[in-house]
C-alpha cells in the first residue's frame, strides 16, 4: 500500500479516543488525522483533516453522531462511516444505517478485528459485528416490499452489475477488479444507485435490492 488510510476519531472519551489513536498508530498501513471530542465543527474538521475513514461514536454532547453521519453524507458523501460505539439497539443501528453510516462496530471489539474493520471500509466494504449485522439483516427482512410498481429504478446495466457483485459480498475494490473499472469509477457509480434507490448506505442499497428483487 502506498499512502497511509487517513482516520479521523470523533468520541467525547479522551481516554477512548487515545486507545484508539494508539491501537492505529501500531499498524503501519494507517494514521490518525484527527481525534475530536464533538463534531460541533464538523464541516471545518472534516475539511482540515482530509480522512479516508471515519470513526463515530453515537453519544456526543452538542450534536450526536448519527446527527453528524446525515451531515457527512451531505457535505463528504464518498468519505464512509463507521459508528464505534457500545449501543447494540435496535433504534440506534437502524437510525445510524438509515443516516448513511457503511459500518457499525461494538467499542468491545478486538483490537485487530477492529483494524481489520478500518481497512474493509476503505477498500469498500461494511463492517458488522457479527450480532448487529443479524440484527442489520432481521431488521430489514421485517420492512414491508412495496408493491412491483415501485421496483423501476432506471439503473444502467453498468449499475446494475456494480449492485449485483455488492449484494454478492464484493467490496469496492473487488468490483473494481472484476469489472475491469478504476475503484473511483466504482464510487461513481455507487454514488448514482444510492440517489436513484433513494437509500443513504451500502446496506441500505443491498437490503432493498434483495427485498425488491431489483436484479431478477
């Protein structure tokens, strides 16, 4: 790898955010850009620091973080979130994937896992721990399909085989890799099915893909 994954931390714990700082500093493939107690000045934050990837927590003072991600995605829609936190609730997750969060890890998680997460993200991928991602899964199984007239998205074909590998499992640079098309060409066009699906995440974006059998 050449350039090192640039990560911005935004939890109101000092303690948490040096652990995390810490634990970043030992891999030799990332780096802290910054480290912020709030996102009170998020836009100026983001902008400054330039990051790759984003690590959330949820319970800030000032504006919380699933305040922040709906903000992020308007102002720095390619830069994806990973919400880092201790709340596995149902509202919380949901709310976060519904704001545009990409990723969604438990603060307990292993240190490795954890960096394993970092760089999935970046390369394109969604990160869950395991029990929010069944959580992830159950919550959207449980959503009603709109009727069959509602299922036309006007994808291009070139959409539509981007999506299709994305519900396989594939990440950004897998595609990219298959499809014989740069990873920033990749983004555009996940850019484009997120406005046309009308969805704000990754999962969102499989979820109804697979719930309205857009593909068939």
């Amino acid at each position: 790898m050449g350039e090192k994954i640039s990560i911005v931390i935004f939890d109101d714990s000092k303690n948490i955010r040096d652990a995390i700082a810490t634990l970043i500093a030992s891999n030799d493939e990332m780096r802290v850009a910054g480290s912020f107690a709030d996102a009170r000045d998020l836009k100026q934050q983001l902008e400054t620091t330039k990051p790759d990837v984003i690590l959330m927590d949820i319970d800030m003072p000032y504006i919380n973080g699933i305040e922040a991600v709906k903000e992020i995605r308007i102002s720095f829609p390619t830069i994806p979130v990973m919400m880092l936190t201790v709340f596995d609730d149902e509202d919380r997750i949901f709310n976060s994937i519904r704001a545009g969060a990409v990723g969604y890890m438990l603060k307990n998680t292993n240190p490795l896992k954890l960096l394993d997460a970092i760089r999935e993200m970046y390369l394109g991928g969604a990160p869950m721990t395991p029990s929010i991602a069944r959580k992830v899964m159950e919550l959207f199984q449980n959503q009603k399909t709109p009727t069959a007239a509602s299922k036309n998205y006007n994808l291009s074909e070139r959409e539509k085989d981007v999506l299709r590998l994305l519900v396989d499992g594939k990440a950004y640079k897998m595609i990219s890799d298959e499809l014989g098309i740069s990873y920033e060409t990749v983004r555009t066009h996940m850019k484009h099915i997120y406005e046309k699906l009308h969805v704000a995440s990754m999962t969102e974006a499989v979820a109804k893909a697979i719930q309205q059998k857009i593909l068939n």
